[in-house]
C-alpha cells in the first residue's frame, strides 16, 4: 500500500509536527477517520518514518473478535514496554493498570506514538483505559492516534463517549479521502492498465485499487474486494490456500509461534501468499495485509472447513495454556464446542467484569446461557444474577428483568432464603431501572417478606434500605424513613459499612426532601461512612444525591463545588458509571447558571448511557438548543419526557415536562397542555409540589389551571422583583430575565434583554421586545446581529471573553474570580480556546489570536 500514500502527505506532516510537540511534554490526540481500505493503516505504518529520533512507536490492535479481548491492545504491547505495566495486565487489576499504563508513558523528552487500530471494534475496558489517557494527555509527551471507521460509529456505539472527550483536549482529526484519478493513474503506471476504467471500477479506494492492479484485469474483476480477493487466492497452490483458510479464521495478527502451531510448513509455507501482497510477515507475527481480505478469504470456506480451522486453532491456544480466554471462547463459539464454552466462557466474563468491559463480559454470558442446562441449578441461577448485572450496568434493562426473573425462578426451588431475598431485591431494582415501578415495589415487599425469615439481618438491611430508596424516590418521605431507620439499625448492628451507607443516604434523602435539616447531616454522613470503608459506589452515590438537592435549593455554586470533588473521586477511583452521572449532574447546575455551552459539553457523558441517567441530559441538551433558536432542541425532550413518564417520579418528570411545556410555549401550541398536566396533576397528588415549580409555570403560561408550586409560585402571584431577586442571587441569569419580563416596567424588560442578549437566547427576547413594543415603549436595543454571533474562530462568548483575560495577563485562579466562575470551569475553557486556536500554550493562543484579528493591539 506505499504508493497508496501518494496523496497522504499532509497527513503525515500533521503526524510528525505532533509528535515532534510531545517532545515538550504537550501530548494530544490524533484521530485518523475513513472507510474500510482507504489507508488508515498505509498511514499507521508511515509513522515511524516522521517520528524524532528519540520517540517510539507502540501499535495495539482492536480485534473483530465476536467479544472482543479484554484490554487487546494493551496486551499487544507486551514485549515493548517495561515489566511495571506488563505486571499490571497479568493481574487483573484495573487500578494498576491505569497507573502502570501512564507511568509507561511518562517519559519526559523522549515522544511516544502510541497507535491503537480499529476503535470501532474496542472493548468497554480499553475504551477507559484511553478516557484515563486522554483526560491526562496535555501534561504527557504522548500523541494517540487513533483508527476507525466513521461509517460503523452509529449513534449509539460507545466509542462516542471517548470521541466526546478527545474535544476537550489538544485533538486533531484526520479524515482520508478516497484516491483521486491523477493518483490512480500514477498508480496504475506502465501497466497496460487503463486507468480511468480502474478508477471507475474502485471508486479510487486505495485497497480496491491495490487489489485490481494485483489481479491485472479490469474486466474481469467487479468493483467487490470480494472477487478481487477471490481472484489472487486462484494464483495460490493448494497448500497455500488451505494456510490462508487456516490463518482467516483468526480475527487479528497471528502469532508466530500458532502459524507453526495450525499451518503445516509453517511460515515457510506462507511465502507465496506474501509474495503475492495478500500477507505481512514479521518474525512475531503475520496478518493479512487488510482486513476486508481476511474477512474475503474467511467467508469463502465451506462452514465444514470454517469449522475444522476454528477447531485447529482452538487445540493449539489451548496446548498453549497462556492463550487470553476471550479467544479460547471466541474460537469454542465458532466451532460448537459445548464443552469448551461451558469451561471458559464464565471465568472470561468474570474477567471482563473486573476489568469494567461490561459490554464483553454480557457477551460471554449471553453465550454461556445458551447452555445453562449444563449447569446445576445454583451456579445457574449465579451466571444469571450475573448477567442481570451486566445489562443493568449496561443500561440493557428489559434483558436484565428477563434474566433476575430467571434467576428468582431458580432461587425459589432452592435452600436458602437470604439469596432468595437478595434476588428479589435485585429484582426490584431492575424493575425500577426499566420504569417498572409497580413491579419494583411487588418484588421489593416480598424481598423483605423473605429476609425477615431468613436469620440473615445484614440481608435483611439492604432489603429495608431497597424499599427504602424506591419510597423516597417517589416522594413518600414517611414510609422511606420509617424502613430507612430500620436498615441503618440492622446495619450498624452487623456492620455492613456498604449497606448503612446506602440506608442513611435514602433518609437523609426523604429528610432533606421535607425540609428536616438532618437530611443534610445523614447524607454527609452516607459519605463519609462510603468513602472509610472503601465503598466507592455507594460514595459516588452520596456525592450524586448531596448535590441535586443543593441544586433544588439553588445553592448552584455549592453544588458545583462538591461535583468537582466528587468526579475528581470518581475518576481517582475509576467508578465510571457514576463519573458519567456525576456530569450530568454538574451539566444540570451549570445550566440553571446559563453556562450553557459548558452545561451542553457535560450533559454529553450520558451518550450511551442507561436512560434513566439520561433524561436530565436531554433535557439539558434540548433546552440549549430550544433557549438559543437552534433546530434539533425538541427531539431531545421528547425523549427525555418518554423516559420520564416511565419512571413516574418528579425528580425526572419535574424538569422533562417543564422542557416540553415551554417548547410549545415557544411554538404557539396551547393545547399540548392537554396531554401534560394530567401528568402533572399525578405527580403533584403522590409527591407534593418539589421539583415541579417550572413545570406548573410553564403549563400555567400555556393556559392551563394548575397550581404553580416555588420558586415559580411568584410570577403567577404577581411578584416577579421577588423571584427575579432570587435567582439573580444564585446565579440564573436565564430565570432572572424570565421574571423580569413579567413586569410593565421599561427598565426591568430592558435588563431583561440585555441578560437574554448576553445569553443568545433569541426566542425568549424576541417576544419580550415585543411586549415592550406593546406596551408603547419606544426604546428597544435591536440585538445582537447574525454576523456578530459567528465567532471567525469558533469561540463562543464565554470563550472569547476568557480569551480577552489571558491577553491581560490573568491566571486562571484570576479568571475565576473576575468572571465568578469556578476554576475548573475556566480551566475547561482555556482548554477549549486552545484547541480551537490550534495552539499548546496559553502564550500561543494570545499570539495567534492577535494575528488573526481576534485582539486589539
């Protein structure tokens, strides 16, 4: 594929520019984009030749296993990097091996490359190990670059979260095209060839064409990679095509030590398949030169000999003994071995559990299922509860009801009632998770039914302290607290640290909830019980629910303080799920303070997420879009209020069925009350008016006669200073302006436009200079004007006026404080300015910002 590179040049450039800058410590990301055989790796392996003499060069590959390996490509480096890291792999511990993984590549002045191949097929444990990486990549000496393929990334494929966060970092983006026709008639040479008509046939696909130019007919050869590959295998003796059937089979490189294990002659016997371009060869390895030829020459083979090549391979990982489980199951799976499956397939989906690859350890159990008759009932019902967990972490809730049901099934034909009962209070948790709620509180009551008998009071705890959680979710303070004592007790008694944390975080819940000041002391107290005895969820849990009841007092700042500590804890910790939530969180907070663009990036985290963590998210996310005019604002709430209804509760309907009704508040649409405030009216009956006030406000300006709960009690009473005083005081400038604008004064609908304006909430503004104008006023500012909206370097305008403060000379500590925001928030936007400014230092984007035109001189 060299000549391929042809029109790579600027690509390479890019590469070598990297990573002579990592040199100096300023690490970033490179991400290398495009379709199947357009040459991401013709470019991967040019690498070597742009890099400083005193870099290296790491390449690790993500495999098309059916599950794929757990940490693949960090254990394809192996060999490579230093015995710390190496140590680390084999442990299975995952804290070790993320700070094994940066002390590998903490080597000031000498770059490393660090190359891992086909994202798009990565585990859920890799893609982490590269989210640590990436979030600590500006103060290492380290380039990441990345492969994938943008037309298998869907919506919802979990490598977006890691795209998301490579945004916030120094990041480039190198999309291939396709070969142009003066490339491919360099290509095609002396050849005899007519190269328009090669260029016709590939579309100028650089592995299209190679393969044509390999066969040399045109005429005979379909624009499919398929035939072409069909084509040179023809040119292969038998013996070299029966090494290649064997070699397919296996989805990545091929170690040196299996080809002399499978293919008989060994590496020898591979020579003409090499010589003829469809294989590369290296003393530890051989793979097919592309894998669109391997996946060719795999889908050629009868399933018999698929089968005895599955069979083959397996026999020797196994005489092996050191082979990754992954592979052992992947290879079983493809040549029906039950046996193997059996043996292997649960211990591979422990080990991806403990390495956090929810989604490859689902995998396993989803095929050791298809033989749970195998297994006795007790291990059965295990590899079920295990699976229901999974898919719950997954966010895969109707899998997970599926597989606990099961699982409870089993448990009632056998001894043992504490297990019965924890199943049952699994159950419900599931059940909850799918927006079952009716079915949550079933399984729940018989949970703790069960363990009342069963003698075990430490099971019994969390059975109480589950029912206890679904109460005070649903607003029934009385009942949450009567059964959360009851748990906090049995708890202390048996000293199960984990379940008084999670019992004293539903009281203080229900208690903060009713305004008794010992919510906020017992949900401290959750904490801090969490974070002595090692009990990281349950901590990520407590710093969750501290900081959305700061929010719903409007004690924002607060909240966003000990969100920073909390994700600092998450992240420390690596309790991903909760770091996710812990954003969205934050993303909550920062909107209600109109940081909106900030509150967007945030709200971002929950991509992939269970829906549940996602509802407040979309509501964020739509509702930016919708304040600012922008297309695409109401789909996200649609969602998020289907979500929402679901689950019933007015901590997810409060805010989703406030967004929908304000979205047709600002489309003109009255009668989508209609269909909301019977919603409303329920919730309000259940729980009480908390966490429903914009809710109520909004049905109340589309006309509806609903009671309209604080803090937006106010604007319908007829006190709009008293509410606009309030939020002005926590920091809602958006809400501010909103109650301003139900005042007949001129100059309280006119700060009402400037904060709007300042806000780029258009919609809102609009209608507010139209009040004005009813009302006989006459001077109404005119707005800020379209071309003033379009920063020329994309900056938004909390970004540009953070930029105007570092041409001052300020800190961030200082930017901070000038613009009364918190420090990682500025940090965030520095970053930000960087990126967009392409530049590594704070120096370098005042520099460039004044060539460009963006300062005053």
């Amino acid at each position: 594929m060299g000549r391929a590179l042809l029109e790579r040049d600027h690509e390479l450039s890019e590469l070598g520019l990297v990573a002579r800058r990592a040199l100096d410590g300023h690490g970033s990301v490179v991400l290398i984009t495009g379709e199947a055989g357009i040459g991401k790796s013709s470019v991967v392996d040019a690498i070597r030749s742009v890099l400083p003499a005193e870099g290296r060069l790491l390449v690790g590959y993500c495999d098309d296993l059916a599950t794929p390996r757990v940490l693949g490509p960090l254990r394809d480096l192996v060999g490579k990097v230093g015995a710390g890291l190496t140590e680390a792999l084999s442990s299975g511990d995952r804290t070790r091996v993320f700070e094994a993984f940066r002390n590998e590549l903490d080597w000031p002045g000498h770059p490393t490359v660090l190359v891992v191949e086909d994202l798009h097929w990565a585990d859920e444990a890799t893609l982490d190990v590269l989210r640590f990486l990436v979030r600590r990549i500006a103060a290492l000496p380290v380039v990441m670059v990345g492969t994938y393929r943008d037309e298998e990334i869907g919506a919802d494929h979990p490598l977006h979260g890691l795209l998301g966060l490579a945004v916030t970092t120094p990041m480039r983006r190198l999309p291939l095209a396709r070969l142009s026709a003066g490339a491919v008639r360099s290509l095609v040479g002396d050849r005899g060839l007519d190269s328009a008509r090669v260029f016709a046939v590939t579309s100028g696909n650089p592995f299209f064409v190679t393969e044509v130019l390999g066969t040399g007919d045109t005429d005979g050869v379909p624009a499919t990679v398929t035939e072409a590959v069909y084509a040179r295998l023809q040119s292969l003796d038998r013996p070299g095509r029966d090494a290649l059937a064997l070699l397919a089979v296996v989805p990545s490189a091929v170690e040196s030590w299996l080809v002399d294990a499978i293919v008989p002659g060994g590496l020898e016997a591979l020579a003409p398949a090499e010589q003829r371009g469809m294989l590369t060869v290296t003393p530890s390895r051989v793979a097919f030169r592309h894998e669109l030829m391997r996946r060719a020459v795999a889908a050629s083979l009868p399933a018999s000999r698929r089968i005895a090549a599955n069979r083959a391979v397996l026999a020797a990982l196994l005489e092996r003994g050191d082979a990754d489980l992954s592979r052992l199951v992947h290879h079983a799976a493809e040549a029906g071995d039950a046996d193997r499956i059996v043996r292997y397939a649960p211990a591979a989906a422990a080990e991806a559990t403990a390495a956090g690859s929810h989604r490859e350890a689902a995998a396993h159990y989803r095929l050791v299922l298809e033989h749970r008759a195998a297994f006795p009932p007790e291990e059965r019902a295990g590899l079920l509860e295990a699976y229901a967990e999974e898919c719950y972490t997954l966010g895969l809730a109707e899998p997970a009801v599926t597989a606990q049901r099961e699982a409870v099934a089993l448990r009632r034909g056998l001894t043992g009632p504490a297990a019965l009962g924890l199943a049952l209070r699994r159950l419900s948790r599931v059940h909850w998770y799918a927006g079952d709620r009716p079915g949550a509180e079933t399984a729940a009551t018989e949970a703790v039914e069960v363990l009342e008998r069963a003698g075990d009071d430490a099971a019994l705890a969390f059975g109480l302290s589950n029912q206890s959680q679904l109460h005070a979710l649903g607003g029934q303070t009385g009942p949450a607290v009567v059964a959360g004592e009851r748990a906090i007790a049995l708890a202390r008694a048996t000293g199960a640290a984990g379940v008084l944390s999670h019992a004293l975080n539903n009281v203080g819940y229900a208690l903060w909830d009713r305004g008794d000041p010992r919510g906020h002391r017992l949900l401290t107290e959750s904490l801090a019980v969490a974070l002595t005895a090692g009990e990281d969820d349950h901590a990520c849990r407590a710093y969750a629910n501290l900081a959305w009841h700061l929010i719903d007092d409007l004690r924002l700042r607060e909240a966003c303080e000990l969100l920073d500590e909390g994700m600092a804890f998450a992240e420390r910790h690596e309790v991903l799920g909760f770091l996710r939530y812990l954003h969205v969180t934050l993303s909550t907070a920062l909107f209600r303070l109109s940081e909106w663009d900030e509150a967007d990036r945030h709200a971002r985290w929950a991509d992939g997420a269970p829906a549940v963590m996602r509802s407040p998210a979309l509501v964020v996310r739509g509702l930016v879009r919708l304040r600012r005019g922008r297309a695409g604002g109401e789909a996200p709430i649609e969602e998020a209020w289907e979500v929402a209804r679901g689950i019933g509760e007015a901590q997810r309907v409060g805010p989703a069925g406030a967004a929908m009704a304000e979205a047709a508040w600002l489309r003109g649409d009255p009668a989508a009350a209609d269909r909301l405030t019977p919603v409303f009216q329920r919730v309000l009956a259940a729980e009480g008016g908390r966490r429903l006030g914009a809710f109520g406000y909004w049905l109340h300006r589309l006309g509806a006669e609903v009671t309209v709960p604080h803090p937006y009690a106010p604007l319908v009473d007829g006190s709009p200073h008293e509410a606009a005083r309030r939020w002005a005081e926590a920091g809602c400038r958006y809400d501010q302006a909103l109650a301003l604008s139900h005042s007949d004064e001129e100059e309280d609908l006119l700060s009402a436009v400037r904060i709007l304006d300042s806000l780029d909430a258009e919609p809102l503004a609009r209608r507010v200079r139209s009040r004005l104008r009813e009302l006989g006023f006459s001077r109404i500012p005119r707005g800020p004007q379209p071309a003033t909206r379009d920063h020329p370097a994309g900056l938004t305008g909390r970004q540009a006026e953070v930029l105007r403060l570092l041409a001052e000379g300020l800190s961030n500590p200082e930017i901070a404080a000038r613009l009364v925001l918190s420090v990682r928030t500025v940090d965030a936007h520095v970053a930000a300015v960087m990126a967009k400014l392409t530049v590594h230092t704070r120096r370098e984007a005042v520099s460039r910002a004044r060539a460009i035109g963006l300062l005053e001189e």
